[in-house]
C-alpha cells in the first residue's frame, strides 16, 4: 500500500474513532436519535471512504506492468 492510501487510512480510522467516541451510549438514548444522526452519518462515511481506498489501492496493483 502506497504512503498515499496509508495516511488516509489512517485519517479514516481516527474520524471513525472520534465519532463512536462521541455517541451518547445513555440506556435510554435511542441510537438513531437527532443527537447521535451526526455522528453515525460521519462513521458511515469513514466506513466507505475506507472501502474506496481499499478499491483504489486494487486497482493501483491492477494498472502496474510487470
């Protein structure tokens, strides 16, 4: 994996723990609530942000002549 896909998998992840961090875990709270929307809509990004780098790393190794 090139130092280019490593840095923003590593962007990736620490945005992912941020975010599962900051969810409310009350017993009462409901998951989806308006508080925690926010932060499950920016791990659902990091999650596919991750996928496409994987992708693109793929597709890197696809495109190289031997």
């Amino acid at each position: 994996m090139q130092k280019f896909y490593k840095v923003f998998l590593i962007v990736f992840i620490v945005i992912i723990a941020i975010n599962g961090y900051a969810l409310s875990r009350n017993l009462g709270a409901d998951l989806t609530s308006e508080d925690n929307m926010k932060f499950l809509i920016s791990i659902a990004c990091g999650l596919l942000g991750i996928g496409l780098l994987f992708i693109l790393n793929t597709w890197s190794k696809i495109g190289v002549k031997k």
